[in-house]
C-alpha cells in the first residue's frame, strides 16, 4: 500500500463535525491512503477517481482501541465472577500452551471483530510464554496485517508470578498447592529483555500501520531492574511504553505495602513515566498520582467496561482530563470484559463518569468521550500525528454508518447518538489506509469466516484438553486466592473508586 494507490473518491455521504455535532454533506477526496480534500457535494474531482458510494451514510473517524490483548480473543466468556486477582489465577490455563497458530487465530478474531465493530487501530499487549519471539511476534501481526488494520503490539513481560506479586498471598495458600506454585519461576530480567532485544533487532513493519511497544505488565510482577531495563530499552529504540497501573485496589493497596508509596509515585521514581508512556486503567490514582501523569505528558488507556466486568473500580478520567493528561478508550481483553465493541466501551466511560460524581458539572461530555476514543487513543498509539481525525490531511480510517438504521431514527446529535445509542450495529463499512476493509456489511479481505470458525472450535478444544491440569488446580486455588485478596481489598486506602464497598 504506496503512493502508487488509485485516487478515491467518496461521494454523497454525510461527514461528522464533532465540534457543531453536525453531519454535513460532503464529498471526501482520498490521495495516497490519506485525506486529500473534504468537498461539497458533487464538486469536480479527477477523472480516473474510484468513485464510492456513500449515499444515507454517516461518515466518522475511525475509533481507536488503547488497551486490549490479543490473546483473549480465544477465551471470551470463559469467567463469570472474576476479580482481577482470579481472571490472573486462571491465567495459568486461560492463556498457556499457545502455539503460534493459536497466537494467530486470537489475534484474527479480535481484529474482525474490532473492525465489525467500527475500530480501525489498536494498542495490543499480547502474551507469550515463556518468552516473547520473532515467530510469536509475527503470528500476531500477520493477523493485522490479513484484516488490514493498524496496530501497535506490546508483549507482556515479567518476572515474578502473580503469586509472588501480591505480599503474603504464597503463605496463605495450603501447603500442597504452596509448593507446587514455589516450583514455578518466570524467566529472569536479563534473559526477558535479551528477547526484547531480538524482537526490536529483528522484526521490521510498515511503521505506518504496525509498531512494536514493551509491556513489563503490572509494577508489582516485575523487579525494578526489569522496569528500568524496559525504561531503558524503549529509550533506546524509541518505542512506546504500556503498562497496567494500580487497576484494583489489591494492586493499590500492595504497593503501598511494597513500596510505601503509590504505584505511580514508585514508576515516577524509577523515571518511567514520560511521552511515550501509556497506563492501563489507572483506577486507584491520588490527585498526586494524577499530577504525575500529567506533568510527564503520559497517557491513559481508560477501560470502563473492563473495570466494571471485574469489579475493580471507576477511574476518575474527568480529573485526568481536567488535569491535562491526554485519556484514551480501550476495551481490554476479551477474555475479561468478552468483546471488543468500542461503542460500548464509549457508553461506559460516559456513564462511569455519572456515577463517580452528583455534580453533572464533573461528568464527561459525550464530545469528550468520542475525542477520547479516536485523538486521545491515537495519540496514546503514538499514531497521533495524523490518525484519529476526519480531517485534509490525515490517513483515511473512517467508518460508515447507516444512516437508515434504528440508532439514528431520527438523528438529533450526531456526537450524542455515537456515544449513547451506538452498539455497532449500524456500522455498514470500515476504510483503513484508504482501502475498504469492510464493505456494506462484508468484508473485503478474502478471510472465510466458515472456515474460521472452523479453526478456532479446534484450538478451543486443544487448548482446553491441554490446560486441562493448570485449569483443575486454578480452580483450586480461587477460594484460597479470593479471600486473601478480598481481606487485601478491605484494608483502608486513601483513594475512593466508587466500588470500593467490600
């Protein structure tokens, strides 16, 4: 996909103004996968111009996804009362024994059902055992690649296990089962960052549709000396930086207990926190933790539904918004919040943020939500310089939205019904690049879902045969886990998230 692409243009549809909430008629000229010129309605254009029909549709900036894993994509539905500590616990079979048609079939699915769902870029933080690699690394991107999406791909790292990481857990389990989770060691920093090394060495993307980022996971699940080699290492390659930060009140309240201090403040410590920084969740933030972010230019992922699925909280993304640090939209997972529809991760940060606050004052404007999920996302991506408008000059991603559809009879406000009444189903066809990725419902990319499906009930039915013994002592072990982490969630922390009524 070069400058050598055709020229297009898109006529007769309805282009969105989010800042007059208005859909003007408009013709889009698209040169070079880009936005060349936005026209009024049958204004001259080159002769040998693809034309496309947009008639009866309204035409808005593709959304953007800030936080998901790939890898949940062949897990969706598998919990049902999850915190965050037992969907960890159950990641010993949830996302083990993946081989990298696996990595590639989870990948492929989430993606489709990102662009199904109007989304056209992601920042994905996938996970690979024991190690990150260039084969891993290229079974996930070549999922992109086949859907046509843009994607920034983060492998997860660490090198404590989620037993080690919460203070006092390994004690408070039974003895049989203590030991066995003792026997279990992660691979160590040097040998995790040497594999970083490889990946940024040897792998090579189109840096205008894919990137590589580091994920050292969670602050609590790594040593120290991991976060500043990863600091470090980014640094060096000039890469993006994703981590999960103080996502429930367990991790919150453990990182006192670590540290004595908050997570964030301990990141800033280590000179973590910058630019090219994005935090995941961000539930359990002080005002200072906020500042923090804030004065450091980072970004934050806010994953409202994801948060509610497993009761961690609700980020005050209003307070991050006031305090000038530049919020995303993501859906996490769809092994903990089981889809990847970023109109209802939109209707959920809004809503999350009427139940944080009686004064209507503090709530998200629906104006503010949408620029979240389109320039906020992009620019936690890093794609920020020209992805997440519909504007001359930036890359074509657009989605295409029945006009004719339930969702928008009658049409009052553009902006008000793509955030409230929006579920994704009047989405009618998806351009990525300048290149229709879904058409009037299809899509274009010669991916038979038939055989898909196919596929994917296979490596369900392997990988379920496989974890089966990592499942069975999971299992186990969530009564054990539960309630340690439930008398953890108990103790006093000077942050209220709203759910915090345990």
């Amino acid at each position: 996909m070069s400058g050598t692409d055709p020229l297009k243009v898109i006529r007769g549809g309805r282009v969105l103004d989010i800042a007059t909430h208005q859909v003007n008629p408009a013709d889009l000229l698209i040169r070079d996968n880009r936005i060349a010129e936005i026209m009024a309605p049958g204004a001259d254009a080159p002769e040998h111009a693809e034309p496309i029909d947009a008639s009866e549709r309204l035409i808005a900036p593709g959304l953007i996804n800030a936080h998901t894993h790939s890898h949940g994509g062949l897990a969706k539905g598998s919990g049902d009362r999850w915190t965050l500590e037992l969907l960890l616990n159950a990641s010993s079979w949830l996302s083990a024994d993946r081989t990298a048609e696996h990595m590639y079939l989870s990948s492929l699915v989430g993606a489709l059902e990102m662009v199904r769902k109007g989304c056209t870029a992601c920042y994905d933080l996938y996970l690979e055992l024991p190690l990150p690699s260039p084969e891993g690394v290229e079974a996930v991107t070549q999922a992109y690649r086949d859907v046509g999406m843009r994607a920034v791909v983060a492998p997860m790292t660490a090198d404590y296990t989620f037993y080690q990481a919460i203070p006092g857990l390994l004690e408070a389990l039974p003895d049989a089962q203590r030991r066995q989770l003792e026997a279990i060691r992660m691979q160590p920093g040097e040998t995790i960052i040497a594999a970083c090394r490889t990946l940024l060495q040897q792998v090579s993307f189109d840096h205008s549709r894919l990137r590589l980022a580091l994920a050292p996971t969670i602050p609590l699940h790594c040593t120290d000396d991991l976060i500043i080699a990863h600091r470090d290492l980014a640094r060096e390659y000039g890469t993006g930086l994703h981590m999960h930060l103080a996502e429930s009140k367990v991790q919150a309240v453990s990182g006192l207990k670590r540290y004595g201090k908050t997570l964030t403040a301990h990141l800033d410590d280590l000179g973590f926190l910058g630019p090219n920084f994005t935090a995941a969740h961000a539930v359990w933030l002080d005002a200072d933790d906020i500042r923090r972010l804030a004065d450091r230019g980072a970004s934050v992922a806010h994953n409202a539904g994801s948060n509610l699925r497993l009761g961690s909280g609700m980020a005050a993304a209003y307070d991050m918004v006031q305090a000038g640090v530049n919020v995303g939209i993501g859906t996490d997972g769809a092994n903990c919040s089981d889809n990847q529809n970023m109109f209802e991760a939109m209707r959920f940060a809004s809503f999350v943020s009427r139940v944080r606050s009686q004064d209507y004052e503090r709530w998200l404007q629906a104006e503010q939500v949408l620029r979240m999920a389109t320039e906020g996302s992009a620019k936690a991506l890093g794609f920020g310089d020209d992805v997440g408008r519909l504007a001359s000059g930036y890359k074509a991603d657009l989605v295409f939205l029945n006009l004719n559809h339930v969702n928008y009879l009658p049409l009052n406000d553009a902006v008000h019904q793509l955030v409230h009444t929006e579920d994704g189903s009047a989405v009618d066809s998806v351009m990525i690049d300048g290149h229709m990725v879904l058409s009037r419902g299809q899509f274009q990319i010669g991916i038979d879902l038939a055989s898909l499906r196919e596929r994917l009930e296979t490596a369900r039915e392997t990988l379920a045969e496989r974890t089966r013994e990592a499942r069975h002592l999971a299992e186990a072990l969530e009564p054990h886990v539960g309630r340690f982490c439930v008398g953890l969630a108990r103790q006093p922390y000077p942050v209220q998230a709203a759910l915090d009524q345990v």
